[in-house]
C-alpha cells in the first residue's frame, strides 16, 4: 500500500481522529470540545469549543519558535520595478500596528471589513490585521467593476473599506478609486470610511470626511494584540460566482480553515517549513487567500506577492525569474498561465539562463489542464506536473496526487484521486452512484472535512438549496465528470452555468443579466466558447427587441462596455452576435449547449425537441463571421 493509500484509509477509518492529530499542529489559546459538531445537521461545526487566533498562528508564533528573521513574505514586482522581503518580524510589527490603527478607528470581532486592493505587501498587511482583531475581511479582485464591489458591499456591510488609488497592469495603471466611488454610491449600505493607500503611479483625490490616506490612518497607532476567537468564528467571506448576478458569499472558519492549510502544505504541496511556495494568483482569489497568504505563514514557509503576468512582465521568462531569484521549491497556477508562456515562447528559449535546480512540483488548477500544456510544461520543466482540483467552497484540494504523501504516476487529463478528508462520488440524476468510467455529477459525502465552507453568509439557507439538496446527503461541487478503473478523478465541466476564463469563476446568468438590461435587448443568451489562451471566453447572442434598426455593430460595441462596465474587464467579454432568434425546445428552454457545441466547431446532435431547426444554421453563419463555428455540423441523431 502506498503512503498515500494508508493515509487514505487512516482517515477513512477514524475521520474525527486523523482531524484532531492534523489540529496538534495548532497553536489553541483552547482545545476544542467536539472535534466535529452535527447537532445542526447537515450544517457542522469542526473544533467547536476551540479558542485560537489565526494571525498569532501565522505570524507571533513563528517569531516564538526562533523564525523571527525568516523572510515571511517577498513582494515581487515586475510592474513598478520592486522586490521587497518582509521577515516574520517585520510583517508582524507591520500588522500589529495596522491592527491598532484599525482597532483605533473602532474595527472589533465580527466587523467586516472589505479589502479592495492590487497585489501589494498592504493587502496582505490589511487582511492578517483583520485576522489578528477577529474582524472579518473579505477580499474583492481588482478587475471587477463597480456594480460587482456593490453587490458585496451590500452583502457583507462593512465598517470600513481599504483600497488603493490604483493597480497596474503590465504597461497600463487602472484607477481603482473611480470604482470604489462609484461603488459606494450604488450600494445601499454605505460603509462609514474607507483607507486609501496612494500609489505615486496614480495618486486620487480623497473624499473628505469619508476617506483617510492610509499613512496618515497608521500614524502614531499602538500595535494590536491578538484577540483570541472561537474556532467556528469566520475568518474571511469570500464572493464567488453563483448561477445568478448574486454573488455567493463563501464563509471560511478560523479553526478548520488552519488545521487544513497546514495539514495540505506537508502533504499535498510536500513543502517543508523555510522552503519558498509561489502560488501565482491574486489575493483576490481563493488561491491567493489559501496559498499566497495563510497556507505558507501558517507553516512558517516564505511565500511571494507577485504583481506581474506570466508574460509580458517583461518576457515570458518572468516566472522562471522568480523561481530562480527566490529559489522556490513549488509553484502553483492556473494552466492558463503556462498556455500563455508556451504561445510565447514555444521552444522555452527563455527558460535556459535560470538555475531552477531547487524547483520539485507545478501544480495547477483553477480549470481543466489541458495534456498540452501539460506535456510542455513538463517536457522543459522536467519535474512532476500535478492537476489538482478545487473550489471556493471548499478553500483546498478535493482530488490531487499529494506530493508530501509520494507521488503516484500522473494521468493526465485527471488531476489526481481524493485527498484525505474527501469522499468523492459521482451520482447519475437519480442520486444513484454509477460504474467507473461513466460520467455524473461529482458530489461530496458529507460532512466535509475541515477548511470547507461552514455556510454562505449570513444564508443558511442559501446554502442548503444550493449545494445540499439536490442530493441529500452530499455536496454537490456543480462539476460532472468521472472515476476510472484505477480512482483517479476526471472533471469534465460544470453543470451550471459557470465558465472558466483564465482560471477566473464566472456566471454567464450573470452576463446574461447585464445584456438583457440594455435598451434594445429583447432576449439572450450567453455561452462559453473554448478559447486557446484563457480555456473559455464568454459569446453574448441577442435577438433585438422589433424595430430596432440601428447598426449591428453599434449595439455589439454597446454591449461589450456594458458588460465591462458592470461585470468589469476580468469577464473578457468581447464578442457579442445579433441573431434574429434564440434556438429553444418546445417548451422555450434556450439551446445553449447545442450553441457552444456549434461555436466550437464540435458535431452536434440536432435536439428532437428543437421548435425551429433553421435557425442552427442562421447561428452558425453568424458565428463564422467571426472566426468561430468552423467545423460545426449536425449529426444523425
Ligand atoms: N485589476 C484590474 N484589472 C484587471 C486585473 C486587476 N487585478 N486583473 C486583470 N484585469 C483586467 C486586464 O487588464 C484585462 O483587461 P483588458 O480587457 O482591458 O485588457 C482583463 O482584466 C482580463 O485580464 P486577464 O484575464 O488577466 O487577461 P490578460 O489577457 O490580461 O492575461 C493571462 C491573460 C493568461 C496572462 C492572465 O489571465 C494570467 O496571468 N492568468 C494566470 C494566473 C491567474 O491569474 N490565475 C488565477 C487563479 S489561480
Ligand atoms: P474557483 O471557485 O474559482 O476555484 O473555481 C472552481 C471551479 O474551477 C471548479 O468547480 C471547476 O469547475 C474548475 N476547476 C478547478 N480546478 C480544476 C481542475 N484541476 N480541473 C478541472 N476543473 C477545475
């Protein structure tokens, strides 16, 4: 049996057991009661009764241990030409006096507080101060627009708002502060003051009365102690798509959430405390919470802040720069990341010049790896190139092969079997599990294990509907795909209406949304087409409202700043195709997947229950005139 196997299996035998061993790698101001707590079923609680605080784990208690001169955090940064090392110490002083600054202005336990930022050292900064008072962050990316900002805003109703005056991307600043005003005046809870941090790219003017310069917020503050919380208490809300333009708010504990970034950095991620993780993302995402913030810190690793693309920052030798400059032993991204090297530098030409003798494992997730990309990366790289899958929701992988448990032989195409913890199955429609090899819904077995979310946002209910109902008893990840023969896990798609756009979640319901508000718009639909460099680009189809008769290509334009304007730019949404109908059943369900097959030039079966065949081939005219569409045909069915 292999170590991964025996792991596996301890856990299967004694799941409360294998928790509360990982939980002795924990610093408990209170060992817990219960290591898990159903008296609310299906909602739980892990740790219950346990009293810790996240930031001393993350920071002071390293300090204690003799790391205080470890570096803790590089901030790298290609865009304004920085690279700044922040040691345990130091990060910790730094946050401990942002802590008081907040503490000053009136931030407790249980207030939320939203962090509107660029991927600079302060972010980082603003949300372990949060963790270090029991207040609650959450974090929203940089390239959403206003109107997203105040769907949060008016969900997690902070006290207080930190941003910047601006981020930068590759050669362009975007002001943040036009986004945040505008934000504020749309959201109907207007948060009390924000703290804005003046970047010399593009400094803003400051609403007085309402904003602060963050120096001037700092100045003369006490540094902060840290306020013991119960394990249970959240630690952040994180926003991520849903299946409408409401995003959901993903709630992560303090106590599970620690217990299980620890436990995954030794044994997935195989990183040994000292060693340098890069997780390539943004604090803005669940892998930049888990993986660029608390997962290294709380293991006493050196994690990086890089605020650069893979290409263009400056070459697409960038991240080979990083790993070599910070001798990283691992690092994780999305796989559009590496397509976007590979376009680039398609013979690695600029991998050569950098000593990456120290580098062990690539890991990717965030949307299906494609063998290509795998094959190249791992054709240069020479080192395991591991697949692993997970969610928001769940904060850490679902399925990987666990490099700290010994590797088994990559199948590509799969990103590994379930992780410790994780009972994954796959359901046909009935809630019946299936053979191997035939594809379901890829559902949970509850309880899931610690680091997954507890509940949405102040929306138990919201929860249940969403991902406990339709198949009592599991999770469902709202992925379909596959078990082989041999346990390794194949993710297939979604089976909602979210799309993957370089590894950023998105809802087309939500693009959707934003279409169909536009003056001319009778009706749409939204679609998911593949997309060589970001997997999945989104495609707007509108039937125009009658009489209409502007030019078609006004009103495409139209609706592309329309969506940039209220999704933001992260949505690429760029194409937009005036039809003169929408193919629906008889019943009036619009055909949307026969449209992305049509799209991507894949055969497709005509639906027996198609109320108006002619309009497939009107749609995939359309569709060729830009470049889409190219081998579509319909088969027999
Ligand atoms: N703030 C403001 N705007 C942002 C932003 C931010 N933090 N991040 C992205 N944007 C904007 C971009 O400038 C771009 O705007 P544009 O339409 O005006 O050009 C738009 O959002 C889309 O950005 P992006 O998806 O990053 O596309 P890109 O073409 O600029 O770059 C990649 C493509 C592949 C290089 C890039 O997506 C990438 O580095 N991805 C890999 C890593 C990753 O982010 N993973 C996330 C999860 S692990
Ligand atoms: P997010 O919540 O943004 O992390 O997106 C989660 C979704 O991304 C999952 O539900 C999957 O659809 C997709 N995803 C993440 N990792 C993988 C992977 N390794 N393979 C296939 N799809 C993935």
């Amino acid at each position: 049996m292999s170590r991964y196997e025996e792991t596996y299996a301890t856990w299967r035998r004694d799941p409360e057991g294998f928790w509360a061993a990982a939980a002795e790698a924990v610093h408990w101001y209170r060992r817990w009661d219960t290591v898990l707590d159903r008296t609310r079923d299906p909602l739980v609680a892990w740790f219950k009764g346990g009293v810790l605080n996240t930031c001393y784990n993350v920071l002071d208690r390293h300090i204690d241990a003799g790391r205080g001169e470890q570096t803790a955090l590089i901030y790298d940064s290609p865009v304004t030409g920085t690279i700044q090392a922040f040691s345990y110490r130091e990060l910790c002083d730094r946050v401990s006096v942002f802590a008081g600054a907040l503490k000053r202005a009136g931030i407790a336990k249980g207030d939320r507080v939203i962090i509107y930022m660029p991927m600079v050292p302060e972010a980082t900064v603003a949300m372990l101060a949060c963790a270090r008072l029991g207040a609650i962050h959450s974090v929203v990316f940089g390239g959403f627009a206003a109107n997203e900002l105040a769907t949060r805003i008016d969900d997690a109703r902070p006290k207080l708002v930190l941003s910047a005056s601006c981020g930068i991307e590759v050669n362009r600043v975007i002001p943040y502060k036009p986004l945040l005003d505008g934000a504020i005046a749309q959201a109907k809870s207007k948060p009390g003051r924000c703290v804005i941090l003046q970047r010399p790219q593009e400094p803003a003017m400051l609403v007085p009365g309402r904003d602060t310069d963050w120096h001037e917020f700092t100045a003369g503050a006490a540094p902060a102690e840290c306020v013991p919380v119960a394990a249970t208490d959240p630690l952040y809300i994180l926003y991520t798509s849903g299946t409408t333009g409401v995003p959901k708010g993903v709630v992560r504990d303090n106590g599970g959430h620690l217990v299980a970034l620890l436990w995954s950095m030794a044994n997935i991620y195989g990183v040994s405390p000292g060693e340098t993780f890069w997780a390539a993302s943004d604090v803005g995402w669940v892998v930049g919470h888990s993986y660029i913030v608390y997962g290294p810190l709380a293991y006493g690793a050196t994690g990086i802040l890089y605020e650069g693309k893979p290409v263009g920052t400056p070459d697409p030798g960038a991240y080979w720069r990083v790993i070599a400059q910070h001798k990283v032993v691992a690092l994780f991204t999305a796989p559009t990341a590496f397509r976007a090297i590979k376009r680039d530098d398609p013979d690695a030409k600029y991998l050569k010049p950098y000593d990456l003798s120290h580098f062990r494992a690539l890991f990717l997730a965030g949307e299906r790896s494609d063998p290509d990309t795998l094959l190249w990366a791992e054709g240069h790289l020479k080192r395991p190139v591991i697949d692993h899958w997970w969610q928001t929701e769940t904060g850490w992988p679902i399925t990987a092969d666990c490099a700290g448990l010994g590797l088994f032989p990559v199948k590509h195409g799969s990103p590994g079997k379930p992780v410790p913890g994780y009972d994954v199955r796959v359901l046909d429609d009935k809630g019946r599990e299936v053979p191997a090899g035939q594809t379901g819904a890829l559902v949970l077995r509850l309880p899931l294990p610690p680091g997954c979310l507890p509940t949405l946002w102040n929306n138990d209910a919201g929860f249940q509907q969403s991902y406990l109902s339709q198949f009592p008893g599991y999770y469902l990840t709202a992925d379909a795909g596959f078990r082989d023969a041999e346990g390794y896990v194949h993710v297939m798609s979604r089976t909602d209406d979210i799309i993957n756009v370089a590894g950023h979640r998105l809802s087309t319901g939500a693009m959707e949304e934003v279409l169909a508000s536009h003056r001319d718009v009778a009706e749409c639909a939204v679609i998911g087409v593949a997309d060589a460099l970001k997997g999945q680009v989104p495609l707007g189809l509108v039937v125009l409202k009658a009489g209409v008769n502007r030019p078609a290509a006004e009103i495409e334009h139209e609706l592309v700043q329309l969506v940039r304007q209220r999704i933001g730019p992260v949505a690429s949404y760029r194409i937009s195709r005036i039809v003169p109908r929408l193919p629906k059943t008889r019943s009036g369900k619009v055909l949307r997947s026969t449209m992305r097959r049509i799209a991507d030039g894949e055969a497709y079966h005509m639906p027996a229950t198609i109320d108006d065949p002619a309009i497939l081939d009107e749609i995939t005219a359309s569709l060729r005139a830009v470049g889409l569409a190219n081998t579509a045909g319909s088969e027999p069915s």
